[in-house]
C-alpha cells in the first residue's frame, strides 16, 4: 500500500506528522508492504505549515497513476475572517493545482481518498463531496452539510472510496484504520501496542440496520410562520432588493424578489443567470430569515436574517463555520 500525504500552505502540522508516524511503524512491521512520502500538487518544494509556519519538504507531485491511499489533511489558522484564517486556507487550497488532482483522483477505482479534519472541506467546497457521507471538525460540521454533504458525528466515517477523521487527533486512528482495513488487524494491533494508544470510537459505514429517526422536528421544519395575517401591503420586504454579499473571498452581488402569496411568503435569488427558490422563509417580528443555494463562489447551503430600513435591506449571511457575511441593498421595484 502506497500512501501520499498531501501538503499545501496552511497545512495542520498534526494532520500530517501524525499519519506519518503510524504508516512508518507498520511498514516496520511489513517488510516494505507501506510505503509513504509527502507530495504537493506543485512537486517537490518546502510547504509551510499554518499559525506555527514549520516548513516540511515534499518529495514529488501527486501521482495519479500510483494506485494506494491519498491522504488531504486540514488547515491551521484562526476562525475568524482575515487572511490567515481555516476558511479561507481552505478555499485558497481549492484555486490551486490540487483540485483538478483531486478531482481525477476521486474517479479513480484503485485510489482511495482520505481526509482528517478539515481536509474533507477541500473536497467538500470544490464539490466532490455532493451526496456522500463524512465528517470534519466538529466546528466545521454545519458547513460541511450546508455543501450539500451528510456530515456524520463519528471519529471515522466509511464512505466506500472515500474515508474521513474528524478533529486534530483523528489522523492517528485514521491511519491505524486504513491499516486494518487495506493490511490487516494484525499489524494495526501491532501499531496501537507500540504507541500505545487505541483507537477510538465505531467506525461508521452506510450498511446494516438504520437507527429509527425521531419524528418530532419533522413538521417544524416545513411549518410556515404565518406572520400574523398581514396584507401584502403591510409586507415591509414586498419586491426586488439588490443586494451585495461581503464574503471573505470577495463580494457577491444578488437580487432578492420577495412576495406575499395567500398567506405565505415566497421568494427568489438571482445569482448571475441563476435564480434560485428560496427555503423555509419566516418573519419573525421585523426580521425575516430564509435559506438559500448558491454555487457561486462555491456550492453552499447559506442561511440569511434580514431588516427593512426605509427603503434599504440590510443584515447577514451565514454558512457553518464561515463568519458571518455582511448584506447590504436597497429597494429597486
């Protein structure tokens, strides 16, 4: 079993260096059954990691033609908007080389892609994860569903051709997996025996019986908040708004249309030559809230809270762990 870690600026330090050191010890057990090196989409080249900016050198480029286990881990940085934050370490990673490797990568039958902590929200903003069953951080486990994946609240999610670890330390008990489940139990045993540490938790696979669903929220997520039996006259948010989105990665115009059909409200935004229904709207006193799909500058769920003042539209925009967006407009019919 070949193993390619792969590296990009703002790399988590521990997503990397602690695979590594699993993979190292079992191919110790294996008479050259592992093998392991570091690459980048670039090739060789030193790569600095986030926040603590240690450098580590690769040693090739991702080699699709090489069939075994490509391993993306997340990002360090800080969580709120600025450059240097996980946010927008993930998405730079996505405008780089690496997402047209990864794309191919996750067509091929004899690759296995794996992800730890944030890594599966590269795949995820660039939208290869549309359908498929992971997991992340837990603080990036919202965003990963507003990308229209199923995030799953497990230490290791197995997703066929695809496996994810959740937070920082996952990466050990990712690894002892990949271990058992491509080598063998015999030499994972061996692994936790000499690091003595287990690995945690179920690992959670789409087969077998399914949990019964509870049924409570079923019928509160498609209720629609009446807004007390106003007239379409007394709906402040009647019409077309055209608005601006500030996000982190640039800002995104979009034309709101709001209505007030037989006792309900309705609505659209309009995202270049995309027009989109907008879900589950309600008012609540004077702030009504709503979400909606974008694919632009990314495929996301986002979740949107808006005033009336005058004739301007004002308040935000939210996906996950993304910071809060700022949205501004005003009325133009």
């Amino acid at each position: 079993m070949h193993v390619q870690i792969v590296l990009f600026d703002g790399f988590d330090l521990l997503d990397v260096i602690a695979p590594f050191e699993v993979f190292t010890a079992a191919a110790a057990y294996t008479n050259g059954e592992i093998s392991i090196e570091l690459v980048s989409a670039e090739g060789a080249r030193m790569v600095t990691s986030g926040v603590n900016q240690l450098k580590l050198q690769t040693t090739s480029k991702i080699d699709l033609t090489h069939k075994g286990v490509i391993i993306i881990p997340g990002a360090s940085g800080s969580l709120d908007d600025g450059p240097d934050s996980i946010p927008v370490i993930l998405k730079q990673a996505t405008e780089t080389e690496l997402s047209s490797f990864l794309k191919e990568a996750m067509k091929i039958p004899d690759i296995l892609v794996s992800t730890i902590c944030g890594g599966s929200l590269i795949l995820a903003l660039d939208g290869l994860l549309d359908g498929r069953h992971a997991v992340t951080h837990h603080l990036g486990m919202e965003l990963l569903n507003a990308t229209n994946a199923t995030a799953i609240n497990a230490r290791i999610v197995d997703d066929g051709d695809l496996i994810s670890g959740g937070g920082v330390t996952s990466g050990l008990d990712l690894a002892l997996y990949l271990i058992e489940r491509e080598i063998g139990p015999r030499i994972a045993h061996a692994v936790e025996q000499l690091f003595e540490y287990e690995r945690r938790g179920t690992v959670w696979k789409n087969t077998g019986m399914a949990p019964k669903e509870s049924q409570l929220s079923k019928a509160t997520e498609q209720k629609i908040n009446p807004i007390n039996h106003q007239t379409t006259d007394e709906f402040q948010f009647q019409g077309k708004w055209e608005t601006t989105i500030s996000t982190p990665l640039g800002e995104m115009p979009v034309l709101f249309d709001f209505a007030y059909l037989d006792g309900r409200i309705i609505g659209t935004a309009t995202q270049g030559d995309d027009v989109i229904i907008l879900d589950r709207l309600t008012l609540e006193e004077d702030c009504l809230k709503g979400a909606m799909k974008i694919n632009k500058p990314m495929r996301l769920s986002l979740k949107f809270s808006v005033f009336v003042k005058k004739n301007q539209l004002c308040g935000e925009v939210k996906a996950g762990m993304l910071p809060a967006s700022k949205l501004t407009g005003q009325r133009i019919l």
